[in-house]
C-alpha cells in the first residue's frame, strides 16, 4: 500500500476514488510514565516516555487506516494527515485520515 502526504503519486495515474480513509486510537497517560515524565521535565530535554507512546500512537492509527482502504481494494492513500485531540484529562486521540485511490498500471 503507497501512503503518502501529496495529493497524487508520481509517475502515476489515478483510476478511481474510492473516497476517505481514517484510523485512529487513544491513548492514556501511564502513571508510572508520568512521574519519569515529570522528573525528565524537571531536567529539561525530551520526554522518550511520551515520544514513544506518540510514535506507537501514529503507527496503529496508519494501520487502521491502511486496513479501512484496503477492504475498499485501494492501492493507496493520498494527502494522508495526523491530527490529534485531547478526549479528556490524560487521553489524547490520534487519527489519520487520506484519500483512497486505485492507480492505473506504470506506462
């Protein structure tokens, strides 16, 4: 599956839009995560225990969307987009979103 930021794939043709895709999950803050949190905040720097939940986060969404365009018979998803909300005090939602297309063949 081709998942990409840009509206179309170069070097290719689309055939049909299959219309939008999304995945998304949400995650909630670890107690134990959140005291290492603070403590790394208090030292300034990156927060890994927060970077990595985000980057598993992203990973499950695109996975979610991937699956939903390929049930559709798509070949790829285009201007595929994160965006993220707080859902309440400790959990954040990640989704992301595209447009499913199928590509003709390569000249």
């Amino acid at each position: 599956m081709i998942v990409v930021t840009t509206p179309d794939v170069h070097g290719r043709r689309i055939d049909t839009v299959l219309g939008l895709v999304r995945g998304n999950t949400i995650r909630g803050r670890h107690v134990g995560h959140d005291f290492q949190a603070v403590l790394r905040n208090m030292a300034g720097g990156e927060i890994k225990e927060y970077t990595k939940m985000m980057a598993e986060a992203r990973e499950q969404a695109i996975d979610r969307m991937v699956d939903e365009a390929r049930a559709l018979g798509a070949d790829a998803v285009l201007s595929m987009r994160f965006q993220t909300c707080e859902v309440m005090k400790g959990a954040a939602e990640m989704l992301c979103y595209g447009t499913a297309v199928t590509l003709l063949p390569e000249d």
